[in-house]
C-alpha cells in the first residue's frame, strides 16, 4: 500500500484551494490508473457558475461540506498544454478552459446580457465582437456558430462567402479571423488568393471557391499536377490516391519498397501491402488504411477540421465475406469515425470493430491517439493513429495539420553560384552560446508579509545610533516614484512616459534625455536618462515616471516632455522632440511617443526667431514641431541660455542642463552614475562578449536587469555575436544595359528558404523549420557608375533584383555559402517574365485558385526559363525536372516609413522593416530625384546644382572629370571676362549726364552695374558648385552662408537686370507714344522711382527662399546640396505661389520687350505715314525699320535668348532622372546670363548716340590714362 493510500482518502483535493477561477478545483485518486499523463484525475467547479457538461462525480467541497462541486475526468477535458509534464502548465490549461465556460462572479448568473452589445454565452455574456472571430468562448460554439453578424454593423468586419459542408454560407466575419487564416475563405470584399503551393492537389480540399456556380478548389483541373512531388514524397500523409508518395520511405514497416504498412483485419498482424491492392477500392486493411479516400470530407470545413478517420468494418471479424445485401445502407457500410473515438468504451462502428480487442489492448483511460504520449504507443496503435495524421503532428510538433514549406529540394536549372574570382569562404558556426541569467531570491518573513505596502516593498530599518531596543527594530516602506507615504498609500502627480524608438543606423550607440520642462522658465521639473542600440532594443518600450518639481503642481503652467538625443560614443548632439501635455490638469498623464532617429542628412536650420546668446548656445529646431529652442552650452541654461550654473560632470562627459541645482550630465559609453565618475565594468569582465574587427562593446544598463550583459555594435562590413563574420560584398553590375535603361535604384530580394526538418521531438525556431523569409533592401545606383554595390551580412539562399517593374534572378544556393565577395550581372536571360507572357489569354483569364494549376507548362515548353511570376502572389522556379516550384511573394511593397517627412517634393518613403528599419528610400515622384526627392527639374526651378552637380565627381582629379564639367569651366570663364568687360564699357558710357537726361540711361547705367554684380555673383555660385562637390570645401559654415546668401543674391540681381531691360523697352515705346510731348524731367524722376519699385518687387517676391533655405546631406554619395523647404503645413501654397512668381518674373520682362519692339515699329510707321501719305504703309514700315533698328535691335535680341529657356520651360516637362542628358538644359541655362554679358553690343552698338558717347568716353579715359603715365614718368 503506497503512503498515498495510506494517508488520503480515496478522492482528496490538492492543493486544498481554488486554482483561481470561481470554484475550480484539482481532486486525485489513488486508485486511479497510472499511465495517464496528466497530474490530477479530476477537475471539479461549481456548476452553478459553469457550463454544465457530463458529469461523472459530485464530491463535497472541503472548506463547505454542505457544498457539491460537479467533477469531470481530466482526459475528456478538451485541455491544450504546451508541456505535459510540468503541472504548472497543466493548471494554466485548466484556467484557460474554465475563464471561457465559467460566469466571472454569481451575481452574472442570473444576467440576461439585455445590452444591445451583450451575448449569451452558457453562464456568461460575452461582447459580441467576440462572435465569429474564429476563438471559441462558449463550449457550444453558439458563438462561431452565430448566423446574424452582418447585422451587427461592426466596423471591423468583412462579409465573406465560403462553402461548409456543400452549402454556400455567407458571414460577416471578424478581420482577425480573416488574417489569420491568410487566404482561406474566399471574401466577396477580399482579392482572391491561391492557397498555399506546396499543398495544391494533394489530395486534401483545403481552399474552396464557388463562382457563377462552379466549384473551384485547391483539388480540382489537377490535370497536370503530380501528386508524387518533393512536398509530398514521405511526409506520411497519403497524397496519390494509393499511397504512391509513401512508398519507398525510411520507416519501421515495410521500408524502402513498394508496400504499405496493412493490419490485417482478422488477427491484427502487420503486413505489407502491394501499392496495386491500395486505392482500387477494396478495404483490405484495418481502418480502411489502404483506401483513405473513403473517409475523406469533400468540402472545408472551417470549425475543427480533420482530413483523416477510422473506416468501420464491413467484414466479419472471422475473415468471411459478408454479403452486399446484408449491409442496412450505404451510409452504414462507409461508416467513419475518428480515430480518438476507438476503445473509449462506446460502440461506433456497426461491427464493433472498433472496440475489438484487437485494437483495445492494454488500453488505457487516456485518449486513443494522445499525441503526448504516442511515442511509448505500441506499434499497431502508432499506424492507426497514422490515419488522423497524429502520428505526424506529434513528430513536428503542432497542432494542426502540418503545412509543407517552400523548398529547394528540386532547385531550378540556374546554375549555384561561383565566384568570379576567387574570394575567401567564412564557416559559420552554429553553436549557440548559453546565455547567462541573474536569479533574485526573495524571503518574505512574516513580520514583514505582515507590514502592508502599497505598490512597495517592506524592508527592516536597523541604524546603530537608533535610541530603539535592538528587538524594537523599525520596518520602513520603500515606494516607487508613483507613491509615496510611510505605506506607500499616496499617488504623486507624474507623466508616465512610455517611449518605442527607431533608428536605421544600426552602428551609433544613442542617449535619450527626456525633460519634463514647464513653459514658464523652462525649469527641469524631472529628467530621464534611456540607452538605445537599435540591433538590441528595437521595437522595446521604455516605460518611467517624470515627477513635478513640487507637490502639488502648479496649475497656473503648461508643460511639456523635451527629448534631446545624443551619440554616446562622441556625445555628439543629434536632434529634439517636443511633446505638449495638451490635458496638463490630469494627475496622473500617460503619453505614448514613437520616435526615428534619422541618418545624418538631418536639415541645418537656417533661421531662428529665438535670440540664443550668440555665445552660449545655439538656436535648434524641434523636428516634429515648427518651434524652436535655445540648446545651451555646457555650464550655462535658462530660456535664452544666459544663467550661467556649475558644471561638475567628468571631463569625458556633457552637461545639458541643471536640475534641483545639480548638473544633469550625459556620460559616454561605459560610464555611469549622476556625474560619470563610476565605470560600467561589463565589457571588462571575463565573460563579456569579445568584439572582434573594430566591434564596439555596449553594456546594458546597469537599472535594468537583461538576458545580455553586453552586445557588440559591429560596422558595417561585420556581423555576428562578436563581429566575427564578414559581410559578403555583392556587386551588381548593369554593363550589359544601355546608359538610358541604367535605373537610379533597385530593390534586392533576399529570400532565406527554412526547410531542414528536424527530427522527431526536436523543438525548433522559425529559423531552422518554417516559411521562407524575404528581406528587401533599397539600394542607389551612383550616377556616373555602371554597378552598385551591397554588404549583406545574413544568411539566403535566393537573391531577385527589381527594377523598371522587372524581375531579375540572381542566384541560388541550396546551402548559402558566406562568400566574400559576389558579382552579377543583369542580363535578359535572367529575368523573369510575367505568366501573362508565358501563357495564352484563356489561361490568364482564370481565377487564380485555376490559373495557378497550369504554371507548371512554361517549365515544360520553354527550357531555358529559369524564373516567372504572377501579379498576385507567386514567384516561380523551374525545376530541373521542368516543374514550377512556387512560393509566396508579396509584389506591392507597402512599407511606408514611420517618419514621413522625411521625403520631401511629395516623395513616398519606404523602410525595410515596418517596425526596425535599417534602410529608408524615397521614391520621388516625376521630375524629382536624390536621396530625399529634394532635388527638382522642373524648367522654371531647374538650378546649375540639378543640372551639374551629379556629373561632378567627388575625390576625383580635374583632368578625369567629365567633359561636360570642363566644357562649363571654360564657358563660365569666358562669360566672366566678357561680363565684366561688357558692365565697364556700359558703366562708363552710361555714367554720362548727356545719356541720363531721360529714363533710359538712367535703366541702362543701373543695368550695367547689376550686370557686373550678376556675372561676378554667377561665377562665384560655380566655383562654389564644383569645390563643394569635389569635396574641396567642407566647412559647413561656409557651404550654409553661401546657400542663404549667394542663391538667392544671384536670382534677385538676374531677375532685376531683366525687369531693367523691360523698362528700357517700355521707355522707348513711351517716347514714340508721347513723340514731341516727351517730358525728360518726369522721365527721369519715374525712373528713379520705378528702378527702386523693381528692386523692392524682385526682393519681396523671393524674400521667403532665403528663410527656408538649408542644407541636406545625400549619404549615399557622400553630396551637400543647397534646398528651399517649406514646412508641411503650408508647403503646397508657398510652392504654388514661387511657381507663380517665377513665372511672372520670366513672361513679364519677355512679353514687355515683344510688345515694346511690335509697338516701336507700328507706331513709328503710323506717324510717318500720316505725315507723308504718299508713300504706302509698308514702305513706311521699311523706313521706319531701317532708320529706327537701334531701337527694336535690344527688345527682339532679349526675346530670342529668352527663347529657349521657355521652350525647355513649357515643352520639356523636365529631367526624368539624373542620367538624363543635361545638354539642353545647361545651354538654356548659360544662355539666360547672357543679357548681363551683351548689353553693350545689344544697347551701344547700335544707336549711333550711344556709340558717340561711347567713344567720347574712351577718349576721356585714354587722355587721363596718358596724363596719369606723364606723372609718373
């Protein structure tokens, strides 16, 4: 007799408590049988809170004898545990089951769920966005059984039309249940989606779709599929209809032939069976194992759905025939059950076959099948568990029916990779280091346990100068930062700030400093401190309090949460945040913050409203706001950065601010502590990850308690726990490729295939067993290169480029070998076509769930296809056997960036990983290019930095620059000297009172200076240009004052020599309007006046460019351009209004002189002719053109070298792309300095006045250069 029969009664309660849900708990027996898995025999509730079902046993409750609990075995509760053998998890299992049929307390017994939002469910109610959502809540299924959801008028939900047992159903089904499923039920709102490829005509009805009323599902037009394939081939689940692809498997019976496993029916021995006896319709093994299809459901069924069962016998046990007509119905001679139903004491089966002792021996009370347990299964019972597939759900460890992933197993006919040239192979390891874990041990005495806390912890206070008895020893409570109190009993007023943050450089080690400031002196009421590493803490929460500087707060404030980032290694600032507490009032503020950190190419602001000491701190920008703050200096703070504190921080470290009269120091990586005088020793210690090639160690934070003590931020070209693998380089060239058919980006698909089975009872990561991944990157190809280039550092064994919405195949490696290096070329054999180009109209024209069914014909027919797709959900390989091995592939890439400014010009932002991004691109819209779209060619905004700057190459000699670039050189060069001479030679001439007694030389003398400025300024904004993209200026002052100051200096000087022009033109067509009654008087006061209203106008009008003016950085090729970027909020207007402007600027002064030369003429001629009649008009308007040509000679030479600019501006729309010739955009571009070079031969030469002042002019000059030489001599 054990001790358990000894001391307990026959049925006793352990533990002698509820387990926590409403009466629930766990009985044993000692008589009970002993092969059972499960840990207690009985579970016993309270049936008035719980759904009743059968009950074997009522046993009275120990604490209320009076009291009955209605108890159930354990094995026929439906009980799912990940872990049998630990109780633990087999009491989880218990509550989980019971929270769902039990009611939450007794007064919602009696509750009749009369809310419109309320659901019946057994004893409980339920919300009714819980029905159909494809989780059972009632033991019922009354709630996925619920045929009235569309009347719910739920927003999330989606009407679908799918096919359960044979009948059309049509539910308003929950988006969870639907994602889930991923494709599963044919939506009417949903895209139809084919079902997984590799379970296609596998014998199993899994996808079903009816339209126009034809049934099309994942079995059916299966013409030209084999069921025997590399998914199916002994996977031990019947494909072929007699077992073909399970024969000739490595198994315990009948191994390596062309038999199956057969239990004979008469006298239960195995034996094997020939594959001609399997599938022909004659059951001539137990369970019909030899004819599976008898039992198999023809339709999907969508609620617990089982593809295998136990075919009843229709023979008698002796081996006799019996006769067809014997049989009551047909109904009765195909009877199926499951297998879970045999020897569980029932009569299923009309022969009773299924409690036979043939199969019952030695069975025990636990299921049949208990997948748990079926390794200790005797042989037989392991093959008719086979017929369910549970034999193989416990070998690969899931719950449903296992679903074959893609494989390489028939890899296609491209060729593995070789290497060019040869490159040094890296072994990866694949041991996998244990990681150390730091346990806490807790003892509560009982005095302490006793001691109530709220929220904190009870400790005993003992002090040696305490005047107490040392038996009188003092128990103290220590509060969180939420409480406070001697019990903790009290809520402080606080922001509870809980922060996720991103950053695509994966290199950078950063510190968050988060403030919470007041808006009255911006006083530091808190402060807190967050370590980030992106490879470490992406898509972690950080979660803490910032407390008010005094309690209560006071209310006559607002506050606010400031965010300041730095880099930890160089304490280098990087950006701000600013968070208003908009609901301030509340007591307790919760605020949830997602921040980017971007890359470097972060905007320089360029214009402060602040007046920051010039000295003491710099004026920044918040970069989620349009507000500005004074970040000060080390040892000074305040609004304006002009109260000065002591700075006490280590010298290595930086102080940002001053809190409660302390420094609020940063310290670099490895130092801690309130001013970074403590050493953060993880990296030191002898079990501290050793980084290799240059790998930074960065230790956690010694508050926070973590799996890894230390981590290594590797560079760019390693990886690995201790950067100890290199990357391997894959170079991607485009040498085969015209220059125009180059793009300037491609997406690369890295696809890492996880087929390695295994084996039996082996728990594996999605890693090692699972579908494939797809990681997708962006990458620039430069502009002036045929080839880009990628360090990849993970593990694939598919590589497709995409580009100009083709596809491309790279590579493939059934084992990926770290190479390190790797080179393709893009060539038309590797690409992969679309199906609508491989097969005919009336293919394509299928539904997909058809269609898909014929892809294995482009294999056959074309045999040098190596890849195709479909604009669905495929990518295709071709097999060396000519089939189609698909796997799903996501055509639309719908990543958009969590930081969506940070595209510019309407520019979509894409990331490689929604949620941890280490690459972000833009994809610019029509006539915009560079990193962030910042960059526009449009004609009227085309800039010498769009046309020249990508064919200047940076580090480059000037003599292997491109000829474009030498050519504009020598054009600037010459148009300097001519410009400078041409604006002396009319400053001179001008410059005479006889020529400035009327309006036009008054225009002309100040056009002349502005010619000067306007070619000097020309010159000086090239050399800038070309120096900064050689890199040979770097210093960012410089390049920021010459982007305020000489862009928009050059425009408004060019744009005023035009209107100068135009009012030359309309001057002179003044003096033939007026003719003898021309005032030289008024002409020169309105002159005067009119040349400081153009000034003014051509100011106004751009006076906003140099405000937003900045400088971004294009880290792919290491460029600094000069940009105008207007804030979200307004940049749609503020960019209609500078079209409209420059426009204006443009046509004005060219539709001025073309007016001015037309009416010159015709009015010159009108006069003549009335005053000599005589002569026909056209001769006077031959005279008048001869004797008058000085006048119409400048406003029709402006006109044509206005010319092409407004060709280019009006019939090309724009460069299209950087590798767009540049020709006629930088010819339209030196022709429009023209007019500031020519205006002595347009104005001088030919009016015979100017050309005699002129030469009066030249003469005075030479007589004082000669007086000047006599002097000197």
């Amino acid at each position: 007799m054990s001790r358990k029969q000894q001391f307990c009664p026959p049925l006793f309660e352990f533990p002698a408590q509820s387990i926590g849900w409403n009466d629930v708990h766990l009985f044993h027996s000692w008589n009970s049988s002993y092969d059972t898995i499960w840990a207690f025999d009985f579970v016993c509730y309270n049936e008035q809170l719980c759904d009743s079902e059968t009950v074997t046993i009522q046993f009275a409750k120990i604490t209320e004898p009076t009291k009955l609990l209605s108890c159930q075995k354990t094995h026929k509760l439906e009980l799912k545990v990940t872990d049998p053998l630990t109780r633990s998890n087999q009491i989880e299992s218990v509550r989980i089951l019971f929270s769902k049929i039990c009611a939450i307390g007794v007064h919602d017994v009696g509750y009749d769920c009369s809310q419109s939002n309320q659901f019946r469910c057994g004893k409980k109610c339920i919300s009714k966005h819980r029905l159909v959502d494809g989780l059972r809540d009632c033991t019922s299924l009354t709630d996925e059984l619920y045929n009235d959801t569309c009347s719910l008028k739920d927003r999330d939900r989606i009407k679908c039309t799918f096919t359960f047992i044979g009948k059309n159903d049509t539910k308003c089904v929950n988006l969870i249940w639907v994602n889930k499923i991923n494709g599963g039920i044919p939506c009417v709102e949903r895209k139809k989606k084919t079902p997984h490829f590799p379970t296609i005509c596998d014998g199993y009805v899994e996808y079903e779709e009816i339209v126009d009323g034809e049934i099309n599902t994942d079995e059916t037009h299966c013409e030209n599929w084999l069921c025997d394939n590399s998914y199916t081939r002994c996977d031990g689940i019947w494909n072929c209809r007699n077992g073909a692809d399970e024969v000739r498997c490595p198994r315990l019976y009948c191994n390596g032939i062309d038999q199956h496993p057969c239990i004979s029916p008469t006298d239960g021995q195995i034996k094997c069976l020939s594959i001609s006896q399997a599938g022909d319709g004659v059951v001539d093994c137990l369970g019909g194992a030899d004819e599976r299809q008898l039992c198999r459901r023809s339709s999907v069924a969508l609620i617990d759905y089982i593809v295998g069962s136990y075919h009843c016998l229709n023979k008698q046990s002796n081996g006799k025939q019996i006769n067809q007509g014997s049989l009551i119905t047909q109904t009765t001679k195909n009877k199926c059950i499951e297998v879970n139903q045999l020897c569980d004491n029932v009569l299923d089966c009309p022969l009773h076959d299924d409690e036979s002792s043939i199969i019952c021996k030695g069975i025990s009370n636990a299921p049949f099948c208990d997948y748990q347990i079926i390794e200790f299964l005797f042989p037989l019972r392991i093959l008719l568990c086979s017929l369910d597939d549970t034999l193989k759900l416990f070998m690969w460890g899931s719950n449903d029916k296992t679903v074959p992933h893609f494989s390489l197993a028939n890899y296609s006919i491209s060729p593995p990779y070789s290497p060019i040239s040869p490159s040094i192979k890296t072994i990866i390891s694949s041991n996998v280091s244990e990681e150390s874990s730091l346990t806490f041990n807790s003892h509560r005495q009982a005095t302490l346990v006793a001691f109530h806390c709220h929220s904190g912890i009870p400790v005993h206070l003992s002090r040696h100068e305490s005047k107490l008895s040392p038996k009188e020893i003092e128990k103290r409570c220590l509060c969180p930062p939420s409480h406070y109190g001697a019990h903790c009993e009290y809520q402080n007023q606080r922001v509870v700030v809980t922060m996720r943050i991103g950053s695509i450089e994966w290199q950078i080690a950063f510190k968050f400093v988060v403030y919470l400031i007041d808006n009255a002196n911006h006083i530091v009421q808190s402060y807190h401190q967050v370590d980030y590493v992106s490879n470490r803490d992406c898509g972690m929460k950080f979660s803490f309090h910032l407390l008010y500087a005094v309690r209560p707060k006071p209310v006559d404030r607002k506050y606010f949460i400031r965010i300041d980032v730095f880099e930890t290694t160089t304490l280098r600032y990087r950006t701000s945040w600013l968070f208003e507490l908009v609901h301030f009032y509340l007591p307790v503020y919760r605020l949830s913050i997602q921040l980017t950190v971007l890359n470097r190419s972060i905007l320089i602001e360029t214009r402060c409203p602040l007046k920051c000491h010039s000295k003491h701190g710099d004026c920044v920008k918040y970069v989620n706001t349009d507000k500005f703050f004074c970040r000060c200096h080390s040892g000074w703070s305040g609004p304006s950065c002009t109260e000065p504190y002591e700075c006490t921080c280590s010298p290595d470290s930086i102080c940002v601010g001053s809190w409660n009269k302390k420094p609020i120091c940063v310290c670099p990586l490895r130092k801690f502590g309130s001013y970074c005088y403590l050493l953060n020793p993880l990296c030191e210690q002898t079990n501290a990850v050793k980084c290799q090639n240059n790998g930074q160690c960065v230790p956690r934070d010694l508050r926070i308690n973590s799996n890894s003590d230390t981590i290594c931020v590797c560079s760019v070209d390693y990886r690995g726990k201790q950067c100890e693998i290199l990357a391997t380089k894959i170079h991607i060239l485009f040498a085969s490729l015209p220059s125009h058919s180059i793009p300037e980006s491609i997406l690369l698909h890295f696809i890492t295939v996880n087929t390695h089975a295994p084996p039996p009872g082996i728990t594996t990561t999605e890693k090692q067993w699972g579908p494939h991944q797809r990681t997708t990157v962006f990458k620039k190809v430069p502009f002036d290169q045929v080839f880009t280039t990628v360090n990849w550092v993970n593990p694939f064994h598919l590589l497709f480029a995409e580009f100009h919405n083709n596809m491309y195949l790279l590579t493939i490696q059934t084992t990926y070998v770290a190479w390190s290096q790797m080179k393709f070329s893009i060539e038309h054999k590797a690409r992969c076509p679309s199906i609508r180009e491989l097969l005919n109209s009336t293919i394509v024209a299928f539904l997909p769930i058809r269609r898909v069914k014929y892809y294995h014909i482009p294999c056959q027919q074309r045999l040098h296809l190596a890849c195709f797709h479909d604009d669905e959900q495929f990518m295709c390989l071709c097999t060396y056997d000519r089939r189609a091995n698909c796997f799903s592939f996501n055509h639309h890439l719908e990543r958009v960036c969590q930081y969506d400014s940070y595209c510019h010009n309407g520019g979509q932002c894409f990331q490689d990983n929604a949620t941890c991004p280490s690459i972000i691109i833009c994809k610019c819209p029509k006539c915009y290019f560079g990193t962030q779209c910042h960059l526009s060619t449009k004609g009227f905004g085309l800039s010498l930095d769009v046309i020249l700057g990508y064919r200047i190459r940076p580090y480059t000699a000037f003599k292997d620059q491109p000829l474009i670039l030498k050519t504009s050189v020598i054009v600037t060069s010459i148009m300097l000297v001519v410009g400078l001479i041409n604006g002396c030679l009319c400053t001179l001439t001008f410059k005479q009172k006889t020529l400035r007694k009327v309006g036009t030389g008054i225009y002309l003398l100040v056009a002349s200076i502005v010619s000067v400025i306007t070619m000097t300024m020309f010159t000086l904004k090239f050399c800038l240009l070309v120096l900064s993209q050689l890199k040979l200026i770097n210093d960012r002052s410089i390049l920021i004052s010459q982007c305020i100051s000489v862009d928009f200096l050059l425009k408004v000087f060019l744009q005023t020599g035009d209107w100068l022009y135009a009012c030359v033109a309309m001057e002179r067509l003044f003096v033939v309007t007026k003719g003898t009654s021309f005032n030289q008087q008024t002409s020169q006061r309105v002159a005067k006046w009119i040349i400081l209203l153009v000034g003014l106008f051509v100011i106004a009008t751009s006076a906003h460019e140099p405000y937003h003016r900045a400088l971004v950085t294009d880290e792919d090729e290491g460029r600094v351009w000069c940009i105008v970027r207007y804030p979200e909020s307004y940049s749609k207007y503020l960019n209609i209004y500078t079209s409209v402007i420059t426009i204006v600027h443009f046509i004005g002064p060219f539709a001025i002189n073309i007016i001015s030369a037309c009416g010159i003429i015709v009015l010159t001629a009108r006069h003549r002719m009335n005053a000599r009649k005589q002569l026909s008009y056209n001769s006077h308007l031959r005279n008048q053109l001869q004797l008058h040509k000085y006048l119409i000679i400048s406003p029709v030479v402006l006109v044509l070298l206005g010319m092409p600019r407004l060709i280019i501006a009006f019939l090309v729309e724009c460069m299209k792309s950087a590798r767009d010739s540049v020709t006629s955009f930088l010819v339209a571009y030196f022709i429009s300095f023209l007019p500031p070079t020519l205006t002595f031969a347009v104005f001088i030469l030919p009016s015979q006045t100017y050309r005699n002042v002129f030469k009066t002019s030249m003469a005075s000059l030479r007589k004082i250069f000669h007086r000047c030489l006599s002097v000197h001599k």
